[in-house]
C-alpha cells in the first residue's frame, strides 16, 4: 500500500479525501475548508471504510481518492 496525506472537509463530518504523499495536493484541498488529518499508510491504522483498491483506481484517474468515514478515529 502506498502512503497517503489525510484530509478532512470542515462542514461535512467524516468527509475525507486521500492524497498519495508522491502527488500534488489538489488545488480544492488549498481553499481552507479542509484541514490536514495527518498520514496513511503501511506503518498507520487505517480508517475502517478506507478501500485501498478503489484508493488506487481513483488515484490513477482523479490523483486522490475522496471517501466518507464513520470511524470516530479519523473525525476531526
């Protein structure tokens, strides 16, 4: 699995979007409506509803991977 930054929108509770740490955070991502989560990966407990297969497919067509989590770990 590759490493990602963590991202989580202000307004909407759970909302989170995945950035691989070798890839330019997306430019929505700089508005100041979201707020850095910290970093995913091999060494990390992921969140629960992350899928590293549907991570990798969005990441190849979109660059990062948006997904709704319920784990209270990972709500800001």
């Amino acid at each position: 699995m590759r490493s990602y930054n963590l991202f989580q929108l202000k307004s909407v509770e759970g909302l989170c979007c995945a950035v691989p740490e070798s890839s330019t955070v997306p430019a929505f991502i700089g508005a100041g409506r979201w707020t850095f989560g910290g970093k995913l990966g091999t060494e990390c407990r992921l969140p629960l509803d992350f899928d590293d297969r549907a991570a990798d497919t969005a990441v190849r067509f979109n660059g990062f991977y948006l997904f709704q989590t319920v784990d209270r770990r990972f709500i800001a």
